[in-house]
C-alpha cells in the first residue's frame, strides 16, 4: 500500500432517517474523512463534530452499513451504503 492512499479524503454520504433528519434538516449528509481505514466510530466522531446537534441523540440511533446494522469497529468504505437509524418504540 502507498503511504499517500492513507491521507486522501475519502467522501462518504450518510442517509439519515427519522428524529435524525429532522435534527439536521436533510435526508443525506456528505463527509470528507482523512485516512482508508475508518470506522462507524471514526465516522460518528466526525458526524458529531459537522453536526453537533446530533451527539444529544447518539444512544439513540444505530448505524446500518449496507443495510445491516453494524458495531462501531467496521470498517465503512466509500462505496458503502451509510445510513443512521432511529430506535423505533411502540406500544
């Protein structure tokens, strides 16, 4: 691996759903990270920081990577589909 790939941006969009899009005001957000090897924690950090409304809600929604719900050590590539769900509760 060339020590360059490391350090180019790697641009994610994350779909987002429910309270979740009401917060930031839109169905998708954009990222640009530094670095290959990000995480789902790595990226809710990042998520946090461009959208500090968001880290109020963070035990309360999960993170789907390709339509699965995923812990926070997977790796997220660009090519992913992204996307912050709400818990949902009823009654």
């Amino acid at each position: 691996m060339n020590m360059t790939d490391s350090k180019k941006p790697v641009i994610l969009s994350v779909k987002l759903f429910g309270l979740l899009r009401e917060v930031v005001g839109n169905k998708e957000v954009t990222l640009i990270l530094n670095g290959s090897d990000i995480t789902v924690d790595g990226l809710k950090r990042d998520l946090f920081v461009s959208y500090p409304d968001l880290s109020s809600l963070k035990a309360q929604f999960v993170v789907a990577v390709n339509r699965k719900i995923v812990d926070g050590t997977v790796k997220v590539m660009p090519s992913d589909e992204v996307a912050l769900l709400p818990f949902v509760s009823g009654g």
